[in-house]
C-alpha cells in the first residue's frame, strides 16, 4: 500500500471516531441530561450551545471521512463492491454517511433547526423524545456500518 492510502485510512478511520464518538455523545449523554432540564427555554439555549459545536466538528469529520472513503475505493479501483452484496458494509458505510452529510449540510440548517425550535416551544418533551428517538436510530445504524466495516476490511464477512 502506497504512503496516501494509509494516510487516507487513518484520516478515515479519526474521522469516523470523533464524527459517530461524537454521535454517541450526543445521543446517550447530551439528550439525556437536556431532557431533564424542566424550564424550556434552558432545555432548547443549552441544545443549541452545545449542538453548534458539535454541528461544527460533525461538518469537518464527514467532510474528511468523505474524501477519504471516496481516495481509498478510487485507489483500489473498488467501484465494483457497490454490485456485491457480500460488501453491503460499504453500502451501508455510504448510507449512513449520505444521510448524515445531507442532515447536516442540508435538512438541519434549512429545514429541521426552525422546525425543531417551533416544536420545543410548544412541547419540549415531545419534540426532544422524537430528537432522541433519532439519534438513537442514527447512531444504531451508524454502529452497524462500522461493525461490519472492521469485520469486512479483516475478511470476516
């Protein structure tokens, strides 16, 4: 393996840490603690605050994790994983990193940020149990695709 492979994996491999580490964090520490703030304009300035953030690092580490995976498939001329199920760990690698990169670029900040806002205003609980329900869904799919990618990549698959 040439010198930019393996600096494009560990880029990778970081990316992915810090964005789904993020992810978790998120999901099983910041929501949960946020929910059980009672005042709600705290509950939603707090999410906001740290949501930001986070938003920022999520941005950076797709980006990278993007390039990254796009140079490694480019380098190993693996185009033709996509037309093998048996690589469905790169379908779903992909998957999950289209989904985020569309949230965070596209839905979150032209749609799903005003929407949630109005949401938390009018019933805080209900708006964030349905903002954890997905993180939850996101950050489950996100654990499967790495699952499979660490087994794949090792030939366990």
């Amino acid at each position: 393996m040439d010198t930019l492979f393996i600096l494009a994996r560990i880029l990778h491999v970081i990316g992915v840490v810090l964005w789904i580490g993020g992810v978790a964090f998120v999901t099983t520490v910041l929501i949960p603690a946020i929910r059980r703030i009672s005042d709600k304009n705290e509950k939603l300035a707090l999410f906001d605050k740290l949501e930001r953030k986070f938003s920022f690092q999520a941005k950076i580490t797709t980006v990278i994790t993007g390039i990254s995976g796009f140079y490694m498939l480019e380098s190993l001329n693996a185009w033709n994983r996509y037309l093998d199920l048996s690589f469905w760990w790169i379908h779903l690698m992909t998957l999950v990193w289209l989904i985020f990169t569309l949230l965070l670029f596209v839905l979150e900040p032209l749609i799903f940020h005003k929407i949630f806002h109005e949401k938390a205003m009018r019933d805080p609980d209900k708006a964030f149990r349905q903002i954890h329900i997905m993180h939850i869904f996101l950050l489950t799919l996100s654990l499967v695709a790495i699952l499979g990618a660490v087994a794949g990549v090792r030939g366990y698959l």
